[in-house]
C-alpha cells in the first residue's frame, strides 16, 4: 500500500462488512421529505471503470478490483470508476481498496446529502445536486452525484436522477491533455456538467414566472396554488445550488496548499463565475415569486373590496326604490283609507257628514289633500 493510502484516517470498524438488513435510517433519509425511494436493483452497478495515462485510455481493466490492482503496480496512471446507485457492500469493499473514510462511505450510500465538501487526509469527497426541470409538472427532480478523489483515482456515484457522466468521460477522452491533469480535472469536468445542467431549470422557471405574471394581472383566481407550489420547487432548487458556492471557495482556498495547476485554476474559477450566476438568478427568483405574491394579495384585496363597493351601491340603490315604493304605498293607502270607512253600507248615529249634502266633495278633498301632504313630506325627505 502506498504513502499516501497508509495516512488516510482508517475508520474504527472494518467497512467491508455487509450492511445489515434491519440498520436504522440516518438522519439524511428520516429528515428528507421525499422518503427513501425504490429500492436499489439488485447486481453489480458498475458503468464504467477504466485506466488513463498521459490522458489516453488503457485496456481493459473491466472491474473496479482490476483498476485498483493495476494503479498499485503501475505508476503514473489514473483510474476512473463509475456508479450508480451501488449497494453499501459494494461500496465498502471499494472504500476497503482505495482506503476511503467509513463517514464518506456512509454519506455515499445513504445519498439525501447537502452539497459540500470534505477532505479526509489525501482523499476529497464532494457531494454535489444535479437537478432537471419538468415543464409540464412545473417541478425541479433532483439527482445526486459524489465523487471521491485520490491521488491517482477518481470513483463518481450517482442516485436518483442524476444525469449521466458517460458526456464528461468522452469529453475528456476527447482533450487527453486536460484529462491528464489527473483528478482534479475530472473533479472539474464534473463540476462544470452539474453547473451546466442548471441552465434548461433556470430558464424553465423564468418562464413559469413570466407566465405567473401574466396570470396575476390577468385575474386568474387559481394562481396564488401555482405561486406557492412554485415558491416551493425554487426553495428546493436554492438548497441545491447555495452551498455550491462554498464548495468551490473551498477548492479555490486550497490551490496553493495542495499545488493545483495554474490551468486547472483557471477552469474552476471559469465554474464559480457560472455557479456564482445560477445562484443570483435563484435568489431573484425566490424575491420575484414573493412580490408577485404580494401583488397577487393586493389585487385580490382590490378586487374584493371593488366587489363590496359594489355590493353596496347595489344596496343603496334598492334602498332608493324601496323608499319610493313606500312612499307611494303610503300616499294610496291615505285615500284607500277614507274611502273605505265612508264606504260601507250601513247607517249610524255617530258616523259624521252622511246625510250632508256636501260631504261627498269633502271625502273627496280630504283624499286630495291628504295625499298632497304626504307627497310634500316625502319629498323634502328625498324619499320620492
């Protein structure tokens, strides 16, 4: 075993050991809303192992044992070891081989990480969240890849939806001159495909959140769910992206301890421009959605008391009629009145004015007046 392996930090227990069926759910798994997924098919994962010199290709090796037995005895080369979705005792015998740590090994197989960045001696592991958006769901799937990096050998898992490297493995196939900076470069190759991958999502949420905006001045009663869901996927998408910042300071912070080339600088800062870009345009993102918010609650609001002020003029309204119509009841029921009591078919002594020859005009003039008075009464009170 070489130098560099003998110094790595050995964990208390011996990882290969085959991970038990009943272990209890980290922390990872029991905190991430999402659950803990299908379970992993069955059989090797292995979708790519190879060996590089001088950035060119080897033959052979076809199994991760191979490349680790070929770099112990072939100085100057590099293997690459590809994943996906790899079972704990795959993992372990490889953490076992390359002398990984038993909390980096864990971390890989439990996935629902944080994007960050961690050094465990000469290895590096970095968890990185790839993400693609679904137009049609209006949702961001996430994906994740680790990567562990050695002196001379890289080794990526990948889960969940997290796009294929078979891209980053042709395009530095294609530049053996960028591969054989060994792997750092594939660390950044890797890197710069996670961070172009947030493009096609960037540009799906802006025009999620124009057509919003359309939605919003448009009167659309359903858009305050479409805002809030969508609030919820930029959050998401946030969580994914922040912290990538960090890890790239992070590796910017060790170019001169750990001797990173002046070109491999150069592309990895190219990498932090670009993630630094993605992260500001979420973040407007994230204040875009809550003034649209805002907004949304401003026009409701509007649009409800214009619908009480009209509510109540309609109500003043009816009341105007319901004035006049009473009024005018009022004024017919004076004469009705009159003429009902003089009306009726009998003879008494106390009933006035029966037998006068003038009484019929009076009735008459009594209707007349009665309904001028309450005409005028009515009419200073602005009821008619």
């Amino acid at each position: 075993m070489s130098d560099w392996r003998s110094r790595v930090l050995r964990p208390a227990r011996r990882v290969g050991t085959p991970a038990v069926a009943s272990r209890e759910p980290s922390p990872e798994e029991s905190m991430d809303p999402r659950g803990r997924g299908p379970a992993r098919p069955a059989g090797p994962q292995v979708v790519d192992a190879a060996l590089y010199q001088q950035g060119k290709r080897l033959d052979g090796p076809a199994t991760p044992g191979d490349v680790h037995a070929r770099l112990r005895h072939l100085p100057g080369i590099m293997g690459w070891i590809g994943l996906y979705q790899p079972d704990e005792t795959q993992l372990a015998a490889l953490g076992e081989e390359f002398g990984l740590h038993e909390l980096a090994i864990e971390d890989a197989v439990v996935a629902h990480q944080r994007p960050k960045l961690e050094r465990y001696g000469d290895t590096l592991f970095v968890v990185l969240r790839a993400a693609r958006y679904d137009d049609a769901a209006e949702q961001v799937e996430f994906g994740e890849i680790h990567l562990f990096t050695g002196p001379d050998f890289v080794l990526t898992v990948r889960h969940g939806n997290a796009p294929a490297l078979h891209p980053v493995r042709e395009r530095m196939e294609a530049d053996p001159e960028l591969l054989a900076r060994g792997p750092e470069a594939v660390l950044y190759a890797v890197l710069d495909h996670v961070v172009d991958g947030y493009a096609p999502v960037i540009a799906g949420l802006q025009n999620d959140i124009d057509e919003i905006e359309t939605q919003v001045f448009g009167g659309d009663p359903g858009v305050s769910r479409r805002i809030y869901e969508l609030s919820r996927e930029v959050i998401e998408f946030q969580r994914a992206t922040r912290p990538l910042l960090a890890i790239l300071d992070g590796l910017t912070a060790g170019f001169t301890k750990y001797g990173t080339e002046e070109e491999l600088q150069r592309y990895l800062r190219d990498v932090a421009d670009h993630a630094t870009t993605v992260a500001e345009r979420v973040d407007g993102f994230r204040q875009m959605l809550a003034d649209i918010l805002t907004v949304n609650a401003t026009l409701v609001s509007q649009a409800q008391n214009e619908e009480i002020k009209h509510m109540t003029q309609a109500s003043l309204a009816q009341n105007e009629e319901i004035k006049k119509i009473s009024s005018w009841a009022a004024i017919l029921f004076a004469p009705t009145l009159i003429g009902t009591v003089y009306g009726m078919n009998f003879e008494a002594p106390g009933m006035p004015e029966l037998r006068w020859a003038y009484g019929y005009p009076f009735a008459l003039g009594l209707m007349v007046l009665t309904c001028l008075s309450l005409y005028l009464i009515f009419k200073r009170r602005d009821w008619l």
